[in-house]
C-alpha cells in the first residue's frame, strides 16, 4: 500500500493536479530565498580577507555547481525509472530538467571564470573541477540533442532514458579519472578547499542562496513538467477541459 | 539463425566491405598527419605527444567505423530479424562488438609500428601503447554502440553520435595517455592499465544491455 503514491505518479493528470499547488509557492519561496541570500551575500556579508570583494561570487557559483550536479543524478534516477518501470512521467520530467541542468553548468563554468581570472590569473585552467563541469556541460548538451533529433516521441523517451543511465553509470569514473589526471600532472592544484575555512556570516547567506536557488529550480521543474504534460496529452478530454475552464 | 551463423555472418559483411575498414585506417593515419604538420614536426614535440596523438586520432576512427555498424542492418531489415530471432539480443549484440573489433583494432594495431616510428615513440614505450590500445579499445567500441544504437534511425545520426560518445570517452584517453607517460617517465604504469581493464569489463557488463534496449527502442 505504500507504494500507491510511486505508481500514481505514472498518470500525468494525477500528477498535474498534484503539483499545480505546488508551482507558485515554490518559486515564491525560492525568489526570497535567492534575493536574501544573493542580496545579504553580495552587499552584507564582510570582506575575505585575502581575496577582497571578489569572493562574493561565490554566492551564484556554488548553488550553480551543485544544482547542475543534482539536476544530473536526478536525471539519471528518472531515465532508470523509465527504463525498469515504463512510467510516464519520467521522460517528462528529463525533458524539463536537462535544459535546466546544461544551463546550471554553464553558469558554474562562467562565475567560475570570472573568479578565476582575479584570484588566479587566468579565466581557465584544466582543473579536475573545472574539467569535469565541462564534462557536464556536454552531456547536458547531447541529451538535449538526442531528444530533439526524433520526431517518435517513444523513441526519444526510450533514447534519452538510455543516456541518461549510461552517463549516471560513467559520471564518477569521468569525475574520478579527471581528478587523478590532474593530480598525476601537476603537484598542487588550485582547489576551491584550500580557502580559508569560512565564518558563520560568510556561509549563512551561501545556505540561504543554495536552498533559494534550490526551490527555485524545483517550481521551475514542475512549471516545466506541468506545460510538458498538457502539451503531451493534448487530445484527452481533461486537458481540453481544463484548458477550457480555467485558461492556459 | 544461431549465434555462430550470426558472428561468421557478421565477419563476412566486415570482410566483403572491407573498404569500411580500410577508410577508417586512412583517416587515422591522416589524423595522426595533422600533429607534426599542423604543431610542431620536431621530435621534441612528438616523442612527449604521441601517446596522446594515436590516442586521439584512434577514439575518432573507431567513432567513424562504429558509427555506421547498424545503418544498413536498420535499412535492410536485418535488425528486425535479430529482435525477432528468439536469441538473446544482448548476447548477439556482444557478438557484434567482438567481430567489429576484431576488424578494426588489429589492422589498426598491425600499422602501429610504422606510426609510432614517424612519431618518434621510444622503442621501451611501443608496447605499453599496444598495451593500453588491447585493453582500453572494447570499453571504446562497447559505448560507440550505444550511440550508434540509438542514432541509428536519424538520417543525420553520425554526428549526434559523435556529440553524445566523445564525452564518455574522456577517462579512457585520460587513463592510457596518462599510462603511455608514465612509462615515458620511466614510473609505474600498472595502474592505468588496471583502469582501462576495469572500464572495459564495466562496459563489457552494461553495453549489450543498453544497446539491446536502444536496437529495440529503433526498430518499432
């Protein structure tokens, strides 16, 4: 019996009804913890006191990091799902995630340059982090290429679902293989760890912008998934209906 | 059909397109031509490089030759037979793996010589390069057709493929040009070739699966 809310999240009216509530609070919640976070973080947050003001970057581009990292285990959980269970929601939700995810990569990459260029000299270096966000990126990128190739929309939920899995399987080995390259060619690398250990008003707006941009991310998903889902089931009659009651 | 007719039968479509293979070859030995013309031809440049240029110039002439490996089985209705065949398709999938690495990586290893002498390779390293080549090139062929599974029904799949496998490829580059240098260095390479080892018994175990999953995915 526990398991009947796992099985009704194969029907995409349960779920649409389900998550229609959901949406706005989130991005509610998720917009004040973003402009808390990001506005206590960059204005009111003191100074490092060997980088200056520059650190404050950190603000975007560690929620960033972390979220194109999560938005990529979540799309792997969800092409397994699809692959053992055949549940419907599944392909939806990839769809809706992968650009999210890509985008969240870029933007570690870019903040992560920009940082770089200050505090290290230079807008790149072939650190393990660095390489592996790169990494990211294009796997990113392939998936949302492969699912816009096909016209059967089966076909690209089976395709997609299959990368997805490959590349969960292949993450920590490209991770770990960067990681041991770099480390075998140049001593000491330039680790984001190395930094001071940080203070209580340094990390309280970096946990607020991480859970903003976290909520954030969650409602944009489902906002995602639910114009996904009407756009998919177009032709049933409880969309028409919606859409007819209530509008777009 | 059984599994030994469907392995003699892929080795005779390998060996009556022979020109496939051939083209592959040519392309990784023009590859590896771009280095010393496009770089530096300088041995000081080579001899440190070549373990990463073969690398190189092999990850995408295997990509060329695996990329069409179920085009014209998808065209002629063959792919279609083998899911119907009754045989398990991810056995019969690893059958094809095998024939098409049997034709492809020997030719390829058999020309090594000749390059890593154009390269200015020191004779001591040769062999951990054919080493690494042996046992990192199934996990190379194992995820190509993957890709080449599933793009097998876009008329502009080659280049989607490219797009999707080259980043999976990463860490077997990473672990045998990293076993070529360490052996250049004079170090322990053991390691390394472990890692290949371990990546292409890894894939060894998922591909046929996933592979069958997509073949299935592009025949309905």
């Amino acid at each position: 019996m526990r398991w009947v809310w796992f099985h009704k999240l194969g029907s995409p009216k349960w779920f649409f009804f389900q998550s229609k509530s959901w949406v706005l609070p989130l991005l509610g919640l998720g917009s004040i913890g973003l402009i808390v976070g990001l506005v206590w973080g960059l204005a009111f947050a003191p100074a490092d006191y060997q980088q200056g003001d520059t650190f404050r970057i950190i603000y975007i581009h560690v929620p960033a990091a972390m979220l194109a990292q999560s938005c990529y285990f979540a799309l792997g959980a969800a092409g397994f799902v699809y692959l053992v269970w055949q549940m419907k929601m599944a392909p939806i939700f990839i769809k809706a995630i992968a650009p999210i995810g890509a985008v969240m990569a870029l933007i570690a990459l870019v903040t992560g340059a920009i940082w770089g260029k200050p505090t290290w000299g230079t807008w790149w270096i072939w650190d393990a982090r660095l390489t592996s966000v790169l990494v990211l990126f294009f796997l990113y990128m392939g998936i949302i290429a492969l699912q816009s190739a096909f016209d059967d929309v089966m076909l690209a939920n089976k395709a997609t679902a299959v990368v997805c899995v490959v590349g969960l399987i292949n993450l920590p080995i490209i991770k770990y293989s960067v990681v041991w390259w770099n480390t075998l060619h140049q001593g000491a690398t330039f680790s984001l760890a190395e930094k001071p250990a940080m203070s209580a008003e340094m990390w309280l707006p970096l946990l607020v912008s991480v859970v903003g941009f976290y909520l954030f991310i969650a409602g944009l998903v489902l906002w995602r998934m639910q114009s996904e889902i009407l756009q998919r089931e177009h032709r049933s009659s409880w969309v028409k209906k919606e859409v007819m009651d209530r509008g777009l | 059909m059984t599994y030994s007719s469907f392995l003699q039968s892929e080795f005779l479509i390998l060996w009556r397109r022979k020109q496939d293979v051939l083209n592959a070859l040519l392309f990784f030995i023009l590859v590896v031509a771009l280095f010393p013309i496009g770089v530096d031809p300088s041995p000081a440049f080579l001899a440190p490089a070549a373990g990463g240029i073969i690398w190189c110039a092999a990850v995408l002439s295997i990509l060329m030759a695996i990329e069409g490996a179920f085009k014209e089985d998808y065209l002629d209705g063959s792919l279609e037979q083998l899911v119907t065949s009754g045989l398990s398709l991810p056995l019969l999938m690893l059958l094809k793996v095998l024939a098409l690495w049997g034709c492809v990586v020997v030719p390829l290893l058999l020309i090594m010589p000749l390059l890593s002498e154009m390269l200015f390779l020191p004779s001591t390293v040769f062999w951990v390069l054919i080493l690494t080549l042996l046992l990192g090139s199934p996990s190379l062929f194992f995820i190509g057709l993957i890709g080449s599974a599933l793009t097998v029904s876009l008329r502009q799949g080659s280049m989607l493929m490219m797009l999707l496998i080259l980043p999976f490829y990463f860490p077997v580059i990473i672990f045998a040009t990293s076993a070529v240098h360490a052996a250049q260095a004079g170090l322990s390479y053991s390691g390394s070739l472990a890692m290949l080892l371990a990546m292409s018994l890894l894939s060894l175990v998922v591909s046929p699966v996933m592979t069958a999953i997509a073949v299935k995915a592009s025949v309905n």
